[in-house]
C-alpha cells in the first residue's frame, strides 16, 4: 500500500527517548528544535529524519519490549503502510507541504540498549546492513530521510507514495 498516516510526531534534546508534540516545521535538516545526541553518527541532509511504523513499535513492545512511539528514536511514528515495501530513493509527501526521499536503513546504534540486548538484532541484521530487502526483517529497524521540501507537519497527516524511482 502506498498510503499511510503520521500518527506521532517526536523530538528530543540528544537521544532516546524522543518525546510526542502537536506541530513541527521540518527544515532541511529535519525538524526544528529536535537534536541528536551524536550528531557525528546520526542527522545530517541524508539523516535528516527517521520513520519508524507504529506496526513495528506494537510487535516489540508484543514481544516485551519495553518500547512506545518514540522510545527507537524516530522522528516520525508512520501507520498504514508496509515498512518491508520502503526502499532508498522513494519520495514521500507528508500532510500538504513536506517531501522526503528515503536514503537508507537505520543501523541502531547503542542508545537502544537500554530496551534490552536482543532488541538490535531482531531488528537490523547483515542482510538489512548490505541493503537487500529480502531480509525477513527489512524495515523494522526505520528508514532514514533527506528533507526535499519543508514545511509544518502535524500528527494525522497523511503520507503518500508521490515518486518511485529508485
């Protein structure tokens, strides 16, 4: 399917967790007033944004994790649409102004630890690293974005597939 719906928006000041807010104006790196705690591993034009589908948030947290919309990090909390169909080069439209290209993969990194050992593995294996979306875990560990266009971004705002030519 290529519809879906951001159903969380999330910031924070360096870290995890990132925390829900009302509105955010995305800029070209990302949004405005968010942070990363590694500036030099995460963010950046081709990491501008992470998108991670609620689907995978409530799996984890099935399996016990003890995870929540934000708790991984990612900026946007998606629903509606199968993260095993994301692949590097797609645009996105998000609500009415903000475009996204998706550039790569998330490799989690050691903030998710605290969520337990095992969590980095059922998410991110070699096969997802070498970039094949064979891998039975394909995009459950998010997708990066670069910002193409920016503007305001609200909770409940729709996403949609405007360009797959990757």
């Amino acid at each position: 399917m290529n519809r879906g719906q951001v159903i969380q928006i999330n910031v924070s000041r360096g870290g995890v967790p990132k925390r829900p807010v009302d509105s955010v104006v995305v800029g070209p790196l990302g949004i405005e007033g968010d942070s990363c705690a590694h500036p030099d591993i995460h963010g950046g034009p081709r990491q501008a944004l992470l998108l991670i589908a609620s689907e995978v948030v409530d799996m984890l947290a099935a399996k016990g994790y003890p995870v929540f919309y934000g708790a991984l990090g990612e900026n946007l909390t998606t629903a509606g649409f199968d993260h095993r169909t994301w692949r590097a080069g797609q645009r996105y439209r998000l609500g009415s102004e903000v475009i996204v290209q998706l550039t790569k993969p998330r490799g989690p990194c050691r903030a998710l630890d605290v969520y337990g050992d095992q969590l980095k593995h059922d998410v991110y294996d070699k096969e997802v690293k070498a970039g094949n979306p064979d891998s039975p875990i394909w995009g459950l560990s998010g997708f990066y974005a670069a910002v193409i266009q920016g503007g305001a971004l609200y909770p409940g705002a729709p996403i949609l597939l405007v360009d797959q030519s990757c």
